[in-house]
C-alpha cells in the first residue's frame, strides 16, 4: 500500500472511533499516564518493498516504550490466528503488544495499571517529566 493510503486508513480509523477507544484515549492522551505520550490509531510500517509499505494501524501506540495497545471486542474473538501473527511480527520488531478486552475497561484503574506495568522505562527520564495537557 502506498503512504497516502495509509494516512487515509488512519483518518477513517481516527474518525471512526469506538465507545472504548474514546473511553480510554480521554485517561491516555495529552501525557496524562506518567507523561507518556500516545497516538491513536498510528500506522506502524513492518515491511517495504519500493513504494510499497505493509502495516498494522494499533488502536494506540506509545514510540518511547515500543509499547502498542489493542482493544479487543467480540469481532476479535474471530480473528485470534489473525492478531497473533501480526502481534508476533510487532514483537519481532521489539514493540511489545497489549491486549485489552473491552469488558475489562469496567475497571479503568486496573486497565490504566495493567498498562503502566507494561512500561520499559523509569518515570525519572526527561521525556516523562514534561506537563501533561489536561
């Protein structure tokens, strides 16, 4: 696929936002978790081959801890063969892969501390120190 139609996936997948997806990203964004600074639905390129590029778009990714968060609803209880294989290609790329059912999100404090466990890095670098915008 070429890089525009990759952005254009990513507008729709942006403008098409689920009721958990919104739920998590107003606790995730702007810094707000330990000043980690995540995208959604951020296009993460695995191969290219000339002007073609092959992708996977994560419901939310944070770059500084390659750590890439996935929203599971009942559609992905069908698609298990799918999300293990591209989640063993995001691993082989060394981006460590969440998995979060939509029911969990029930308990959004544990949701958001199943996350934090998931971070590579000390809250004391720089990067993470920088104001949250609320």
């Amino acid at each position: 696929m070429k890089y525009h139609e990759i952005k254009e996936i990513k507008r729709k997948l942006r403008n098409n936002t689920t009721p958990p997806e919104e739920l998590l990203w107003k606790h995730i964004r702007n810094r707000k978790l330990r000043g980690r600074k995540f995208l959604r639905q951020h296009a993460i390129v695995y191969d290219s081959r000339e002007d073609e590029h092959f992708f996977f778009v994560p419901d939310f990714y944070c770059k500084a801890e390659q750590l890439a968060i996935e929203l599971d609803g009942k559609a992905h209880d069908f698609s298990k063969k799918k999300d293990a294989k591209r989640d063993a290609i995001l691993s082989e790329k060394g981006i460590k892969v969440i998995r979060i059912k939509n029911e969990e999100l029930i308990d959004l404090l544990g949701v958001l501390e199943k996350i934090t466990s998931s971070f590579r890095h000390k809250d004391e670098l720089p990067a993470f120190k920088r104001k949250s915008y609320q």
